[in-house]
C-alpha cells in the first residue's frame, strides 16, 4: 500500500517581515506538529499562507509556502491551496485552527473527494448568529481532534458538526525536551529547594497566580524547605504578585521571580526542578505541562481536561481544582512526600507523549477519515 500523503495547511498568514527560515524556526508548532506526524511513516506536506513563494525542505518534509496576497475572499484562496493539493496529490488535509472553518471548505468545494481532518489550537465556537453559516462549513469536515475530548463539548453542544465528522483525543503537540542531570542542572541555574518547584507561565488572571501562591504559602508551613521559582512572559498581575509575597513571611525569600527566560533556559530550568506547578483556568493542551513530563518532572497542575488527558491516570502527577489554594497545598505536600523518579515521569511522557507516541494517533485518525471518505464516495 502506498504511503499516506497528508497536507498540513496553516491559514494563518506568516509574518510578511520574517524570513522563512525565521518562520520555522520560531512558530515551534508548525515544525513539531508536522514532524509529529512524519514520525509515523506519514508522508507530511506543509503549506504555510504567506506573502511571497517559497519552497523549503526540511526533514524530509516540504513547507510550501503560498502566496495569497490579493486574495481576500476565502473562495480565491480557496482555489489557491486547492491546486497546491492537487499538484502534490494528497490524501488528506490537516488543516490547523478550527477559526479558518471558511477557508477549509473553500478548500473543500475544489476538491470534494478530499477528507479534511481540523485541529483544535484553543479555538472557540462562534457567536450564536454566525452558527447557521458556520454549520454549513463545518459539513465539510471529516474530522475534528482536540487534546481531550471535553473540549469538543462547546462546539458539539452547539451542534457545529456534521453527523459523520469523527472526533479524536490526540495531544496538541508534543515537546523535544529531555531529562538531564538535576543535579548539573541545579548547579548552572541556581535553582534549589526541598522540594524546588518550578512555575513557567505568564503572571495573568487566566494563570491564577494568586491562587498558586496562597497554596504555596500554606504548604509551606508543611514543606520548610521549599522554594518556588516563577519564569514568566507577560506579567499584568507582577505588581500584585509582588506585594502578596513582600507581606507574608511564608513567601519572602522563598518565591523567585526570574521574568522572561529562553525557551532553551525553560528545559534546564525544568531539569532542576522536583515540582511543576500550574494554575490555568483553561489550555488546549499545556505545552509547559509536555516540557515538564518530558524532562521527568512531576506536575501539579490544575484538574482541567487538556491536563487530565496529559497526565492521565498514570498517577505521574496531582490534579487540584481550580481556584482552591487549600487542595493545591494538599497536592503539593503529598507530590513532595511520594516523590517520583525522573526515570518514571519520562517513562509515562515516551509511552503516551512523545514524537512517535502521538504520531501513531495522527496516522491511525488520516486512515480513518479517509477510509470513511472513500466509502462515501463509492
């Protein structure tokens, strides 16, 4: 049988005043989720909306990008990606980002035999007056993979979907992190602490910092030792988390601010820690919580789908609710006294999470929705 081609399109236009190389290099997940893919067998295709012609081959995969400047009606565009697909003569389309539903049928309407398969990228369904029409595009779809299939319940409660569109459970991404050494990793952060638990997120409401340092402040009157250190972008609460750590003496000089780190910093960072912790109200996966299984550090994160899919119940990790600093206390102590082994934690990320883990679930949901389009079409 021959090798399954899937074209991966990015509707997103590339930032007109990046290289393309540039492009690669920092849109992470176009890159990962592709090579994600290709680590099956899967022959992968790219093609990245842009505003000049481009042909890289990377990895054995082609990232074509297409020149769509001009096209402002989804129905040209439409007939622009269509006959790309055509030319490289595709099996299936994995289109990304469920927001460019418009463009996926335009798509769809030039090359009907096609099977579309749409990845959820922490999309929402549209407001209740644009449904009809949105309705309609969606019917074209064969399929629909979030990282947790609770996810899909906004969009199937609103009966977005056609009938037949299959829904799959498959993590977002996955991470080229590794396990290293705590102990070398320790020695060039600095980073220390018993447990040392590590925070890698922006300081914003959607993150719950407060909540996560309430809980902190109370394990610590369990955990003397503990130190907390907090990496983080954009910081709109910084003021607040400031002043809630000068005024309690169970956070002063044990919560580490360190602001914005390098994506690389991140791994090493995470390899010196014992503990990752995350207060997120809502993700579509969590690619921290991913960087933090795949360097063998336990997480203690918010019981959120996205989490509950990552972690599972391999029990390589706590879940707490949302909100409740006293349960997050109660994860942390239990998570520091039954500390697992970096080994364990890496073990549960290479079986479930990994390149190859989740590529298997991209090559065995293109088998179905194209099975399932070509028994439509016979």
């Amino acid at each position: 049988m021959a090798t399954l081609h899937v074209a991966q399109i990015n509707f997103l236009p590339a930032p007109a005043g990046l290289a393309h190389e540039q492009v690669l290099e920092q849109w992470h997940s176009l890159v990962d989720i592709a090579e994600v893919a290709a680590s099956s067998g899967t022959r992968v295709s790219v093609i990245q909306a842009a505003a000049r012609e481009d042909l890289i081959t990377r990895n054995g995969i082609d990232y074509h990008f297409i020149d769509i400047r001009g096209l402002e009606v989804a129905k040209n565009r439409g007939r622009r990606f269509a006959s790309l697909l055509a030319d490289i003569k595709a099996d299936v389309v994995h289109a990304h980002g469920l927001g460019f539903i418009e463009d996926a049928f335009a798509v769809s309407q030039c090359l009907p035999q096609l099977p579309i398969l749409a990845q959820d990228h922490a999309d929402r369904p549209p407001r209740w007056w644009r449904r009809p029409q949105w309705r309609r595009w969606y019917a074209a779809i064969s399929g629909v993979a979030f990282t947790a299939p609770e996810l899909a319940r906004p969009f199937t409660h609103a009966g977005l979907f056609g009938p037949h569109a299959r829904l799959f459970a498959i993590p977002e991404s996955s991470s080229r992190f590794t396990a290293g050494s705590r102990a070398d990793a320790r020695t060039e952060t600095g980073l220390h602490g018993d447990p040392c638990v590590l925070w890698v997120g922006h300081l914003s409401p959607g993150k719950e910092p407060m909540t996560v340092l309430d809980g902190v402040a109370r394990a610590a009157l369990h955990l003397p030792g503990m130190q907390l250190w907090c990496a983080f972008g954009s910081a709109p609460l910084l003021d607040e988390v400031r002043a809630r750590i000068a005024r309690d003496p169970q956070l002063a000089g044990r919560v580490h601010l360190l602001g914005k780190v390098t994506h690389a910093r991140v791994e090493t960072l995470m390899r010196a820690a014992d503990l990752f912790v995350s207060g997120s109200v809502a993700e579509s996966c969590g690619y921290v919580v991913l960087e933090a299984l795949a360097c063998g550090v336990t997480p203690v994160v918010t019981d959120i789908p996205s989490f509950r899919a990552l972690i599972g119940d391999s029990r390589v990790g706590r879940l707490w609710p949302c909100g409740d600093a006293e349960r997050l206390a109660e994860a942390l102590v239990d998570a520091a006294a039954s500390r697992l082994s970096s080994t364990r934690v890496r073990a549960h990320f290479d079986a479930k999470l990994s390149f190859a883990a989740v590529g298997r679930q991209w090559a065995d949901a293109y088998a179905q929705v194209r099975d399932d389009r070509r028994r439509k079409a016979s």
